[in-house]
C-alpha cells in the first residue's frame, strides 16, 4: 500500500465514523506515524531491500558502524540533519524517500530555496558518486561540507 499524504488522510477522515476508528487505522496504517514505520524501520527495509548491508551503508556514510547502529537502534539521537542525510545518501535513497526519512526523523526536509539545500537536493536526484564527491561538490559552490557524527569537517 503506497502511504498517503495528510491531505488525502483528512479527506478520508471526513467522512468516517467513530465505529469506523479501528477500519480507518487498519487500512492506512502505511500512512500513520507509529514505531512500526518509524525512521529506523523505513531506513533498513530500504536497505533490505536495495540488497545493502548496514555495514556498507555506514562506510559509505563515512560514519563509524557502532554510531550508525546506534543510531538506527533508536539507542543514540543526533541533532545533526547531515548525518541523517548522509546515511540517505549512502543507503541509495531517492529524494523523495529522503524527505521522508528527514520527516520521520522530525528533521526539517530539504528546502529548495535554501542554496545549499537546492545543491542537495540535485545531488540526491542525480547521484554524482560518493560522499566525498558531494562533499567536494558542495566546497566548490561555497558551501559547508556533509558534517559526520556532529563533527566539523
């Protein structure tokens, strides 16, 4: 089932009765915020199913394994979006399902009025390499690199 956004959810909720609280719930469970689809969970069935392993994924990220398993644990919470969006990046994510995980995460998404967020944001639809090819790539339009672990690169 594909998840629908607020919109659709509301318009669904208009014409549902209380009696129908349980079908409502049952039936957009894709949709709803809830441990079951949490950012954890969305992260590593995408991974699962791009066939990676946490393990790549985290050296890719250039993030160490234990902080990133940490992290997708729900153990260790990070106020730093570029690490999130560097996980996003490394685990192969589209923009959209970046958006998605930055939601889930409560990050603010990337914003495409924000210059460095619109750089991005391209990267994410175009994929030009690694890590450190955005990272270059967002040096040489004057911007701050991907931070990792909370750490000033």
């Amino acid at each position: 089932m594909q998840e629908k956004d607020t919109g659709e959810l509301e318009k669904v909720l208009k014409n549902t009765h209380l009696s129908d609280y349980q079908a409502y719930v049952r039936d957009n469970s894709d949709s709803m915020l809830s441990d079951a689809n949490s950012f954890y969970v969305m992260i590593k069935d995408r991974i699962a199913a791009k066939k990676m392993t946490l393990q790549r994924v985290f050296l890719n990220a250039d993030i160490s394994e234990r902080y990133g398993y940490k992290l997708l644990s729900g153990q260790k919470h990070t106020q730093q979006r570029d690490v999130i969006l560097r996980i996003c990046y490394a685990a192969e994510l589209s923009l959209t399902e970046t958006q998605r995980a930055l939601k889930k995460y409560e990050m603010p998404e990337l914003y495409a009025k924000d210059p460095r967020d619109a750089l991005l944001m391209i990267a994410f639809n175009e994929r030009p390499g690694s890590i450190i090819d955005v990272n270059t790539m967002l040096k040489e339009n004057g911007f701050e690199p991907l931070r990792n672990s909370g750490a000033q690169n």
